[in-house]
C-alpha cells in the first residue's frame, strides 16, 4: 500500500499528528512550571521554618547560658557562706579554748 502524501486524509492526519505534538509540549511545559514552583515553594517554606528554628534555639541557649551564669553566682555566693561559717565556728571554738 502506497502513501499519497497530497491526500486529504494524510494533510489530516499530519496536522492531527503536529497539533498532538505541539500540545504534549504545551502540557510538559505546564507541568515543569507546576514542579518548579512547587519546588520553589517548598524550598522557601523550608528556609522559613530553619530560620525560625535557628532563632528558637538561638533563644534557648541565651536562657541557658543565663541559667548557668545564676547557677554559678549561686555556688560562689554558698562557697562564701560556707568558708564564712568555717570561720566563724573557727573564732568560737578559739573563743571556747580561751575561756
């Protein structure tokens, strides 16, 4: 079987063929803008969600390292007060020697 290409029937068939063509491409562009998109949108919410858990933790540890430096002023201010009650049963018990 030998193909007219001046035929009606081939002339529909090949614009069926180009139009077919041309709205795949059309699709597949849609499509890849749909995905970069996306993409773009689930990369800037990423972002926003690792800033704001940067700025939490960020916090976090500004409360703990103000803890800590309590906590320490704490012991400093027991230390003082243990060395002062050292020295004053010291004194006491020199006093009690003397009497």
């Amino acid at each position: 079987m030998k193909i007219d290409k001046d035929s009606e029937e081939y002339k529909a068939a090949w614009e069926l063929e180009v139009w077919k063509r041309a709205e795949e491409a059309k699709f597949k562009t849609h499509l890849k803008q749909i995905e970069l998109k996306t993409i773009e949108d689930v990369t800037k919410d990423w972002k926003m969600k690792e800033e704001k858990r940067d700025l939490e933790l960020a916090s976090q540890m500004s409360g703990l390292e103000n803890l800590e430096k309590k906590m320490r002023a704490k012991v400093q201010e027991l230390q003082k007060r243990e060395q002062k009650i050292i020295q004053l049963e010291d004194e006491l018990k020199h006093k009690i020697n003397e009497v």
